[in-house]
C-alpha cells in the first residue's frame, strides 16, 4: 500500500506499529513521538541551525551516517537535493525512515551500513550529515578519518553531545614530557569514557567537551566553518593535518 492511498488512521497504525520512534515527525498530521522528552526533536533543534545549510541544494548529493527516522535526510530532499542516501545498522530506524518518506512523497535510498563501512561507497557526497552519531562509537576518531577519506567531498554538517567545559585554552603544539599542568585545564580537549550507561543508553560511549569535539574534527581533516549552536559545527573538508596518522580501514559492529 503506498501512501497516496493511507488514511489519517491507517498512518496512525502504521506509526504505532514502527514505533517508538526518536524523531517525532508529522506525517500528514500524525506525530510520531508527540511525547518526546526533548520536545519536538530534532525540529526545534533544526531551527537553531538550519540557516548555515544551503538552502538551495540542486543537483547537489547528500548522505546522512546515522540517519535515524530520516528527518535531516527528508529536510535536505526538500531543499532540491538530487540524491539523498541515509545509513544506519539499525533496522527499525530504516523501517521508520521508508515509511515516513513515502509518506512524505520524497525519494530517498536508505540503506543499513556502518560508520565503519563508509569505504564500500566508493562515492564522495557533496554534504555529508554526521550528527547525533559519534558518542555513540567505540572508535570515535576512526570514524572521522573514514569520513574523511572516503565520503565527504566539500561540507560536513556535524553535532555530537558535549559535557564538561565550554572553554577552548590556546595551546602549544608540543609540551616536553615532564609538562603536565594543561592536562588539568577545563578546556583542554578532553574526552570523558562511559564504561556502563549514561541517560539508560549503554550505547552512549563517549562525552567530549568542546575543546575535544573542535580537536576531533581537525585532526580528522575537517575546518570549522560556522558554529551556529552549542553542539553542531558546519564543517568543511580540508586536508588532514602533517603528522595525523594513517588511517586504518576497519570493519566493526556499528552503533
């Protein structure tokens, strides 16, 4: 049944046969996750930041790592994206994410892949969408470096969760050995490890504070292009910076 043909109460039993959802879209009148405990997520976030992404993406390819129920592949669809492709190796985000873009009349390929696994593309994106993702990896760096190498062709719209400090110290490039005082400082990049849970999510492995989060991201070869909201950077890709490392294609679990 497609959804040129779905009643308001038909998508309803649908919504909550998929369910429970993260995102909470509104499909034709129905909420998917009216109660949200961060509210109407990600679309109150989305509207603190949706200004730094071009409005206009004709012809333009997309691919969002760590899609979810499709709501920022869907946003980019709507601004003339030729080609949006969403991963995630979860199957019941996948389900959700078919179903409300069909809903939605919007042609997306979705398609279950690891962060890991971005390699197997052999495709270079235009804008790539990293967000909500990287707290949630074993291998927080790897990921960004198989970003860089493989798919990102121009901009990387990024956000992870942050704890900790906000501040970001100027530091050295180098420090002797027996110098050890910046260790301590509230912005020196810092990235906290959750060996259990944290908020009931045994998933969530990682909190970096900002100064981490920024480091993260040029080590991995990205720039800060704008930084419109406390968690999510607007990146471009540069070149990785001498002395980074090579990096190690790696098959893993996922998130």
């Amino acid at each position: 049944m497609t959804s040129e043909v779905l009643s308001k109460d038909e998508i309803r039993r649908r919504v909550d046969a998929l369910g429970p959802w993260f995102h909470n879209l509104n499909l034709k009148g129905v909420s998917t996750a009216p109660s949200h405990f961060l509210g109407d997520y990600p679309s109150v976030k989305w509207k603190r930041f949706a200004e730094v992404v071009p409005t206009d993406l004709t012809g333009k390819t997309v691919l969002d790592i760590g899609c979810n129920a499709g709501f920022y592949a869907m946003e980019m669809k709507r601004r003339g994206a030729e080609r949006v492709l969403g991963l995630d190796t979860d199957d019941e985000y996948l389900a959700q994410a078919r179903f409300a873009a069909d809903v939605n009349g919007l042609r997306i390929e979705f398609r279950k892949l690891s962060t890991y696994d971005v390699g197997q593309l052999r495709e270079r994106f235009d804008l790539v969408i990293f967000m909500g993702v990287l707290y949630h990896l074993r291998h927080p760096l790897l990921a960004l470096d198989l970003i860089h190498e493989h798919v990102a062709g121009d901009l990387m719209l990024f956000q992870s969760m942050q704890r900790g400090s906000t501040t970001v110290d100027p530091l050295e490039k180098n420090y002797d050995f027996w110098t050890t005082d910046h260790f301590d400082r509230p912005g020196y990049p810092k990235l906290h490890f959750i060996e259990h849970k944290y908020a009931d999510d045994p998933t969530n492995w990682w909190a970096p504070n900002r100064a981490c989060v920024e480091a993260m991201l040029r080590s991995a070869g990205f720039s800060i292009a704008a930084h419109p909201e406390e968690e999510v950077y607007l990146c471009r890709r540069a070149e990785r910076p001498q002395g980074a490392g090579p990096v190690y294609p790696s098959r893993g679990a996922g998130r």
